[in-house]
C-alpha cells in the first residue's frame, strides 16, 4: 500500500517538477511567445501530446547511465529546438512548432528516470508509472493554457513561478519524509 | 510706489512658475493642439488600395485631377479581391507574430494566404470607405506610413505611445514601461497638458494604461468621448489628446467591425473639431494600430534597427494641412512622436523618436493660398447627407455618392506641390535624447534569470536528496 502511494504521488510530483522545468526553460529563452495562432494550436498540442507520451515511456527503460543519458537527451533536445527556432527568426511554420513543442518537452525523461528510480517496479509498472506522468503532464498543460488564454495572456509568469514554489515546497517535503518512506 | 514695486515683484515670481497649461508652453508652429485618433486592424491597400478611382463617381473630373498615391491602381496581383458592394466589414484574417512575419515573408510579400489566410486578400472602395476617402482627399495622406513592428497590436500601440516596446507579441503585462518613458510622461515633466479619451472612462482605465506603470496617477487625464466633444466646443483641449475608437460599440473599423459605424464616429468628432474655436491651432493625425494581416503591396524597411511593419493608413487633418496631398515621406507612429517633441521643442523621447521622420512636409506654414490666407478655414460639408452622430448604429450605406467633396482650392491654383517627401528627424535637428535607455519593469521574481535559478535549485534539492537516500 504504501509503495502504491509512493507511486502516484511521485508519478504527480514528477509531472509537476516537468512543467514547471518546461515551462521555465521555454520561457527564459524566449519561446514560450510564439504561441498565439490559433491555427497553429493543433500543431503545438499535438507536439506536446506526442513528446510526452515518447519522452516519458524513453524514461522508463532500463539501461546502464539511463539518467546521465537521458539529461543528455534532453539537453540535445533543447538544443535542436532553438537551432530550428532561431534560425528562423522565430517564425515557424506549422511542421517546424510541431517538432519545436515535441523537443521543448523533454525535461519528463530525466524526471522520470530520476523517480522511477526510487521506487522498485516491474516493467509493466514502469510503463503505467510514465504513462500517468506524461498524462498529467498534457493535463496541467492544457489547463494553465486555457488559464493563460482566459487571464488574456498576462498570468504566465506567475503561473511558473506558481509551478516552481510547488515544485520546490514538494521536494523540500519529500526530502525531509524519505526516511519515512524509503 | 510700494504697490507699484509689490506688482513687478510678483509678477517676476509668476513668470518664474512653470507654465503646464494649453497654449502657455512655446510652439515651433501655430499648431497648440495635436489630436491623435487611433483605429485598428487595416492595411494602406485594404482602405486605399484604388483611391480615389471611384466607379460610381458622379465627379469624374476631379477625381482625374486627384494626386494618386502608391496603390494598387495598376497592378495586377494575383488573387486580391474588392469587397462586394453593399459588405461593410472584411473577415478577420489571423493575426500574431507568426502570421505577420509569415505573411512579411522576408520582403517578398508572396505568403499571406499562408500567413495571415485567404481573408487578407481583399479591400474596400467607395462603396464602404467613401466617406473617409472624402475627408482624406481634402486634405493630406501619407503613403509611406508604416506600422510600427512587425506584429500585432500591443507592440504596436505601445511604440504609438512610449516609442519603445518590451513585448513581441500580444501578451501581458507583465513587463510595464515606466510610466515616466512614454510620451505622457514627457509631456508631464515639461509642462505641456494631455489628455486620453475613450467610450468608457468610468474604471480609470483605457485598453494599454496596464502597462504604463504609475498610470494610477495620472487618472485624471481619462475622460469620455463626451467630455471631448465639450472640451472641443469650449476650446479647453489640452495641448496633445489621444483618442481611442476602441469600444465594446464597435467604431474600431478592426474586422469583423463594420467599418461604415468608425467613419462616422470620425467624420462628427473631425465636423466638431472644425466648427471650434481650436480649429486654427489644430492638427489631426488618423492612423491604425498595425495592418492586421491585409494584404499591402509595399515591403517595409526598417528603422533605426527596428523591423517596421505593413503600411497603414495615415490621414492629416488641419488648416495648415496641405491640400490634397500625398507625402512619401517614410513614417511610422513614433513620426507623431517626433512631431509632438518638434512642436513643443521638446527632447526626443528616445532614439528611436529621435531617428524618425517628422511629417513635416504635409503642412503648409509659409505660402497663402488664392485668397491671401495660410491657416485653411473649415470644410463646411463632410457631414453632408449623413446621418451623423457621435454614437452612430446599424449603418449600411453606399458611400461612394459622398465621394469626392468640392475642393476647397482649386487643385490648379495651389501654392504647392501635392506630393513630396521630407527626411528631416529631431536627430538631424540637433534634438538631445529625453530617455537614452528604455527600460521595463519585471519584478525579480518573475524575471527569466530568477525562474531559472529555482530550477536549478530544485534540481539541487532533488540531487541532494537522491544522493544522500540513494535507491
């Protein structure tokens, strides 16, 4: 019971630790302000839906400096999305936001490796573990989204910030509780 | 002797208090009032892309003898359409930072269907815009007035305002421009009196006062269409007025808006202007946030390193407005603010002010006209056969029979040319810099540097933690 409760609070918290890591980076850098077509709304989504789900199932195999490789992955990612983006001056077609939202999405794979790891599970579990991360992931995704819309585009730094003290105040805790629940 | 010797005294002390009051602070001109008034959403082609060729034109005779400017008169592009007769409003192309740089497409001009979509390829004629093709032909246009930043409207509007903006795109505030870096604070700091009207002044704001931080205490410079239209009257406006069409009673012209509903607006509010006794010391500066993704024909250059966006339009009101005329003079909204700032021989508000053509050229300061007088008196008929209100509703009209209106000079007998172009900028002037470095204002912990360093030290905590527990 209590390896089941480790497991969904820390499949919630390593989402929560993803956004905001996304969101951040996405934001210090500038690229977070190329949303606002509507048109190319589906394309973002979809490249947010789709770098989830791979990103985190990529974090849920089982090989030798699977978190070193995957800091790596993820670095690279970044990367790639700021080459494709800055090269053209920030204006990217549809394709192009589709791979740039899939890249930006990276930071789930060493968050799950990292929390994954903390927790003994089979496969099949570990699968389910970054199955439930990458969905609450595009949840809490699409939910500050429609936030941000509503609030007309003026909540999105405080929306990270908002990300980044829970994120921080649950790692705190979590620090603290391990013994607990090692 | 003593009350004679009290009376210099204190008149010496009177003319040592800094006047902040309309028409005590010097001009370069006799112009006292400049009066903005700001539309959205419409590109120079979409309003005057065949003007003033005017097929239903009972007046073919003057319209022959009108200066064209550079449109689409002539040219042949593929896929751009009029809209039917009897269709008062354009659908929405899409707008945004992307659309517009897509539909910019590095100059070329080729992409707007896959920019800003099919709907960007139209534009009006006299049927909708006869009324304002009227009052634009009486007076001057620009044809080389651009909007300000290749995007949408919040960094548009801010550069109309502060000449300077923090945001790309139509996002925030967060960041705000110090309320002392925009044009009103200049104007403050030297005395020189403003206003800023809007539909519904009640809340104490206007649409872009959330990002001009410290605006709370400036809310007295708020007032109602209303109260312009009495000011105007009784001759209290103050030096420089901003007015924003921009209402929930749709006179923006911003599509879908029926665009018919903004010229009458602006046709009774330049009718009152005319009437006043401000008429003679006035100049009106007509000009829309940003393009809104409409197709135009002409590649925007930059400025002072600053991409400038699609062209506008940009019409001149005033009695030292030339007639008729049209200036190819490169323009762009911080152009009214150099205007302001040469005026009231005031600093450039910031280099980019500083580095922009003045529209200098459109005024006539120094030859008479036929009848021995500089300053124009008022045309007396752009209302004529139009149900005019300051608050006009549900019109569907075919303006084209207002179009052209009488000139007021024969074309022939001006002391003028009716076009030109100017270079002159405060820079070439001389004009020193109000503010040598814009700034924003983001409080540290919404700052990028700030959110990553949390990051970074979340991801210590989290490094700590499986460091010292391990699996």
């Amino acid at each position: 019971m209590e390896n089941k409760l480790r497991f969904f609070y820390l499949s919630g918290y390593s989402s929560i630790f993803s956004v905001f890591a996304s969101l951040a980076l996405a934001y210090s850098l500038n690229l977070i302000y190329l949303i606002g077509d509507e048109r190319q709304e589906p394309f973002l989504f979809l490249g947010i839906i789709i770098g989830a789900l791979i990103y985190s199932l990529m974090g849920s195999l089982k090989v030798k400096n699977i978190l070193f490789i995957s800091l790596l992955i993820s670095i690279i990612s970044y990367l790639i999305a700021l080459y494709l983006i800055f090269s053209n001056d920030m204006v990217i077609d549809n394709n192009m936001l589709f791979i740039a939202s899939f890249l930006i999405t990276s930071p789930i794979m060493p968050s799950n490796v990292f929390f994954n790891s903390r927790l003994s599970l089979k496969y099949s579990s570990r699968i389910l573990f970054s199955l439930i991360i990458s969905a609450l992931f595009i949840l809490i995704i699409l939910i500050f989204a429609i936030i941000y819309t509503i609030s007309n585009q003026t909540v999105l730094p405080y929306g990270i910030l908002f990300f980044a003290i829970l994120s921080i105040i649950i790692s705190i805790i979590l620090f603290w509780k391990s013994g607990d629940v090692k | 002797m003593k009350i004679l010797s009290f009376m210099v005294l204190f008149l010496l002390l009177l003319s040592l208090i800094p006047v902040n009051s309309s028409g005590l602070v010097d001009t370069k001109t006799p112009i006292k009032h400049v009066i903005n008034i700001y539309f959205e959403n419409n590109a120079f082609d979409t309003i005057f892309g065949i003007y003033p060729q005017d097929p239903y034109s009972h007046n073919k005779n003057i319209i022959n003898n009108m200066t064209v400017p550079d449109n689409l008169l002539g040219k042949n592009i593929q896929g751009l359409k009029q809209i039917p007769d009897g269709i008062y409003y354009a659908k929405n192309p899409v707008e945004g930072y992307t659309a517009f740089n897509l539909d910019w497409n590095h100059g070329r001009l080729d992409n707007f269907v896959n920019g800003s979509g099919q709907q960007s390829m139209v534009y009006f004629t006299s049927n909708q815009f006869g009324l304002e093709w009227s009052i634009a032909s009486e007076y001057s246009i620009g044809d080389r007035y651009f909007s300000n930043y290749m995007s949408e409207s919040a960094p548009n509007t801010l550069l109309y305002l502060a000449g300077y903006t923090p945001v790309i795109n139509d996002y925030g505030p967060p960041p705000w421009i110090p309320f002392k870096e925009s044009i009103f604070g200049e104007l403050n700091q030297y005395g020189v009196s403003w206003g800023i009207y809007v539909g519904d002044p009640s809340n104490g704001t206007f649409d872009y006062s959330s990002f001009l931080y410290g605006w709370d205490n400036y809310k007295g410079n708020l007032h109602s269409w209303d109260s312009l239209i009495s000011q105007i009257r009784n001759g209290t406006l103050p030096s420089v007025s901003y007015i924003f069409s921009q209402d929930y009673r749709d006179f923006d012209q911003h599509p879908p808006n029926n665009v018919e509903r903004g010229e009458i607006w602006l046709a009774y509010i330049v009718n009152e202007i005319e009437k006043s006794p401000i008429w003679n010391s006035s100049i009106i500066f007509i000009t829309y946030d940003e393009f809104g993704g409409f197709y135009d024909h002409v590649p925007p250059p930059s400025l002072d390193g600053v991409q400038l966006g699609m062209r506008v339009p940009f019409i001149v009101i005033s009695p030292y407005a030339k007639e008729n005329y049209v200036s190819h003079t490169v323009l762009t909204h911080t152009s009214i603010l150099a205007f302001i700032d040469y005026n009231w021989n005031l600093p450039a508000l910031n280099s980019l002010v500083a580095h922009s053509c003045i529209p200098l050229d459109i005024l006539n300061l120094n030859s008479t006209y036929p009848d021995g007088i500089i300053a124009r008196p008022p045309i007396n008929n752009i209302l004529s056969g139009v149900n005019a209100s300051l608050y006009p509703t549900d019109i569907e009209q075919n303006f084209s029979y207002i179009f052209p209106l009488e000139p007021q000079y024969s074309y022939s007998k001006l002391p003028y040319q009716r076009e030109g172009y100017s270079n002159i900028t405060l820079a070439t002037l001389g004009f020193p810099i109000y503010i040598e470095k814009n700034t924003s204002i983001i409080p540290f912990y919404l700052q990028q540097w700030f959110l990553i360093l949390l990051l970074i030290l979340n991801l210590l905590i989290l490094a700590y933690w499986g460091v010292k527990h391990g699996k």
